[in-house]
C-alpha cells in the first residue's frame, strides 16, 4: 500500500535526523501517535500534514516521495 511506503520513507529520513519519533512529532506540533500511525502507514495523512513532516525534515515535497511507487 502506498500509505505504508510513505511511513517507510518518512521514517527513514527521520532516522537520519537523529530524532524520536517523540521528538520529531514535538518540533513539528504533531502528536506523537497519530506521527507513529503515519510512519507505520495506517493514515491516510493529509497533504497539510506531509508538508510540515517535510518541512520538520528539511526536504521538499518531492524529496520526500523519492523512490516512493
């Protein structure tokens, strides 16, 4: 499904910032479960909401769907 390929994805990049998932959903005033729910892929999150996720990575929306199929 591809709300589980974005989870992945977001959670990859996520890693590579050093930050829980605690403290990413925290900087980007998100609560942390409904961000744990996304990251495992079982939201249908809103285009809003991927946009501050990519702003919180410091990635474009484009960026953020690389290598998503």
């Amino acid at each position: 499904m591809i709300t589980v390929k974005i989870g992945e994805r977001i959670r990859e990049l996520r890693k590579i910032t050093g930050l829980s998932q605690e403290k990413f959903a925290l900087k980007i005033g998100m609560d942390r479960t409904y961000f744990a729910s996304v990251e495992l892929g079982k939201r249908n999150v809103s285009i809003i909401n991927l946009e501050k996720i990519a702003k919180g990575l410091e990635v474009s929306l484009s960026q953020l769907f690389e290598g998503v199929e």
